[in-house]
C-alpha cells in the first residue's frame, strides 16, 4: 500500500472534498496505467494494487503531483498484535540505522491498546529482537511508523511530495512561454498553486530555429 498525505487542504473549509476530490482525480491519472486503485478515508488516501517492481515508479510520480504532502510505502496488516509485531520486524530488517523510535497513531480507538502502550509493547519486540538497536526518541535513524485505522498500517519511510493545491481548483490560466527559465518557473509556480495551464509560445521560424521551438516542447512535456 502507498499511503499518501496531503497538507494545505486540511485548511479548507466546507468545500473541502471539493479539492480532495481533486487530489484522488490528479493520483489516478498520474497512476493510470500501472493498474492502481485509490481510496480515501479519515484524511489518507490510500494507493492500493501497485505490482512490486512498478512501486519506485509509482513513489517517483506521485511526487510530482501538487497537492501532495508526503508518500509511504506501507505494509497493511490485520488489527492483530502478533501480526503487527511480525510487520515491523519485516520492516527492520530492511532499514537503515542502529537508532529507532515507535511512533503510532490510534485512529480507530476500539483498538485496546492506546498509542503510549504500543510505543512501548513494540519497541520491546524490536529491541528484543534485534540486540544491535538502540532506542533514541529525539534523534532516530529509523522511524517505525504504525497507523491504527480499519487496519494497521506499517512504515518507515516518508517521501516528501510537491504540496501546493490540485492541479485545477484555481481554474484555467494562460502561459506566455518563451523557453527561457523564467516562464517555466512561473508556469510551475502557478500550477502549484492549482492553475490548469494553457501554454502559448510564438515560433517565429526562420527568426528563430526549430531547435528553440524543441526545447520549448521539452519544457512543456
């Protein structure tokens, strides 16, 4: 699963869905071709039927859709503890770093242990576990991420996105685009901020040359 977390929206008001709705429209076009199924629940959305050998792919796309805060790569396993003990203990052997701190996040409280008990039952098993672990809550090497929701979501990963606004909650804008560095970063400026663009660039041939008219088509790619 690939959890995704999306930022500025959380501030918007009561047409907030309006730009979830947005978001969940830009993930699967940036996605629709590798098979994905995106769904969303209690301010996550959730990225699901992604093959194995696509995933890197998929992580590397979904940072460059604005609206985006942040992508895990996650392991989700049944509300079960031995079956969320064996998740990180997975999830540790592949990581990184001798330091590790547990940090969870109860969203479904009907769980029976609390985010302080399963901090501490956790972290443990992990350093029962693995003898060369330390614990370290301030600086930590690997984050041991667990999210307690219709199920238990487990990572260690956390990949920054774009931010900024879906691409079309700010209506449509025009691009004067030149093939300069200045209109290209005006143009990514705007559709950060959730303007769907329209560029324009005049090819004054035999003024200019068609190697200036391809880099434009680069640009714009």
């Amino acid at each position: 699963v690939l959890l995704v977390r999306y930022g500025e929206i959380h501030l918007k008001g009561l047409n907030r869905p309006f730009f979830e709705r947005k978001l969940v429209e830009g993930i699967k076009h940036a996605l629709s071709d590798l098979g994905a199924t995106v769904r969303m629940e209690q301010g996550r959305i959730f990225v699901l039927g992604i093959k194995d050998k696509d995933r890197d792919e998929a992580v590397d796309r979904l940072t460059r859709v604005f609206g985006i805060h942040s992508i895990s790569p996650a392991i989700a396993v049944e509300k079960e503890w031995n079956a969320i003990a064996d998740s990180a203990m997975e999830l540790m052997r592949r990581a990184l770093g001798e330091t590790f701190k547990v940090m969870a996040r109860r969203a479904d409280k009907r769980f029976p242990m609390n985010s302080e008990q399963i901090n501490r039952e956790l972290g443990h098993v992990l350093l029962e576990s693995f003898p060369g672990l330390s614990v370290d809550v301030h600086s930590p090497k690997i984050k041991m991420c667990v999210e307690i929701r219709e199920k238990a979501y487990l990572y260690c990963e956390e990949i920054p996105g774009a931010n900024g606004m879906p691409t079309g909650t700010a209506g449509r804008a025009a691009l004067l685009i030149s093939g300069g560095i200045d209109s290209p970063v005006a143009g990514y400026l705007m559709a950060k901020r959730g303007l769907e663009l329209s560029a324009v660039h005049f090819y004054s041939y035999p003024y200019t040359s068609e190697r200036a008219r391809d880099k434009v088509v680069d640009l714009t790619g």
